[in-house]
C-alpha cells in the first residue's frame, strides 16, 4: 500500500489513445423500432431480434433452453 501512495501516476499507469467502437444502442437516449416477435408477440427492442426460418424471433423463442425459465410440464 506505501507503494501506491508513494509512487507517482507515471510509474503506476500507463495511457495511450484507443478507439472503442460502440453500437448506437450503447449511447444514452437510442431509440429504436419495437418489432414482435413472429411466435410469441413480445416486442423486441434494440435490434434484438434473431432472423431464424425466415422469421423474427426474440431470443426467447429462438432459444428456448436459454430462457430464465422453463415451463412446467
């Protein structure tokens, strides 16, 4: 800890210029198209809709086994 406290920013970090690509959808007030899913009807925000058999599904109905949960038989 005396280390951290002794040292100065230069020894302890590095910096250098990067560019981070980032989706629209990763900037504040993105508003995109409400699509239903072809399935279930539950909109889907956020160009998250999965094209699978020439339909649009939400991730859901395009996998199943990854839902939160599963119905009871």
């Amino acid at each position: 800890m005396l280390a951290y406290r002794e040292l100065s920013n230069e020894d302890l970090f590095s910096e250098e210029w990067v560019a981070v690509p980032l989706h629209p959808r990763e900037m504040p007030g993105y508003k995109s198209t409400r699509i239903a899913c072809e399935q279930c009807g539950e909109g889907i925000n956020y160009d998250r809709e999965i094209h699978r058999d020439e339909k649009i599904l939400c991730e859901a109905c395009a996998s199943p086994e990854t839902r939160y949960y599963q119905p009871l038989p």
